[in-house]
C-alpha cells in the first residue's frame, strides 16, 4: 500500500461538496495508484491544504462510469478527460483551517519540495510522510 498526495483545484472542481456529501467520489487518476493505496485531496489556492484522507477502492474506471457521480461539483464545462478514474471512499476529512497542521505553509516546514502540481507519492518524501502520519492517527 502506498499514501499519495493529489492536487484538486477548486476553481473547477467543488471538491469539498464532492467529498463531504458523498461516500464515494471519483477521482482522476495521473500516477500507478492501487487498490488499497490511500489518497490525501490537497485543494489548491484558495485553501491551500490537505483536506481529505481516502482509500482507493476501485481503479480503471473510464470517464462515462463516473459522469453521474461528479456532474454536478463541476464548476467549469470542457471537455470531458481522457484519464481513467478512481473511485475513492472518505476516510477522513481534515476540516479548513488557514493555519492548521496540513496547510501548505505547515508542510512545507516538514518536508514538501515545491508545489503539488502533480500526484506526490509520500514513500519518496520520508520527512513528509512522516509528519504527515503524525497529524493523522486514523487507519484506513
């Protein structure tokens, strides 16, 4: 099993909606996530902090399986993507706080290199990784 970090932009995406009233959400897919792996959905500005801890349930799921799910948190109308789909269950949500714990100031004082742009997998930031379980005491 690994722990990723993955970026939502909530400029697109009403991710917390998403998460918050559903116990599935999908989730596209940008790195080699299994079944078991476990998600943390980092929101990007205006937030700027990890929100969400979710498990993978299911992966492959191609963009017309997810449509129903995701249809109505989507904020801006394109085109729909060629990604493959995870479908993730809610583990735990973090809550908003600016200055909290998992904010990006905070991670970035423990270990995150740069800005998460991209899938991060925390086995490859040990610091990260390791401050991050700290926060979270929840098993998945």
């Amino acid at each position: 099993m690994k722990h990723w970090i993955y970026p939502a932009n909530p400029k697109y995406y009403d991710v917390i909606s998403a998460f918050t009233q559903n116990n599935k959400t999908p989730w596209p897919m940008s790195s080699k996530v299994e079944i078991g792996d476990m998600i943390y959905i980092y929101s990007g500005n205006p937030l700027k902090q990890i929100l969400f801890k979710c498990k993978v349930l299911e992966i492959g799921l191609s963009s017309e399986q997810v449509i129903s799910y995701v249809e109505e948190y989507i904020k801006v109308q394109g085109k729909s993507p060629k990604k493959s789909f995870m479908m993730l269950k809610t583990i735990e949500s973090f809550g908003v706080d600016n200055a909290g714990p998992l904010c990006f100031s905070a991670l970035k004082l423990n270990g995150l290199k740069g800005s998460i742009m991209g899938p991060q997998c925390l086995e490859n930031n040990i610091e990260l990784f390791d401050y991050i379980k700290s926060i979270d005491k929840q098993e998945g």
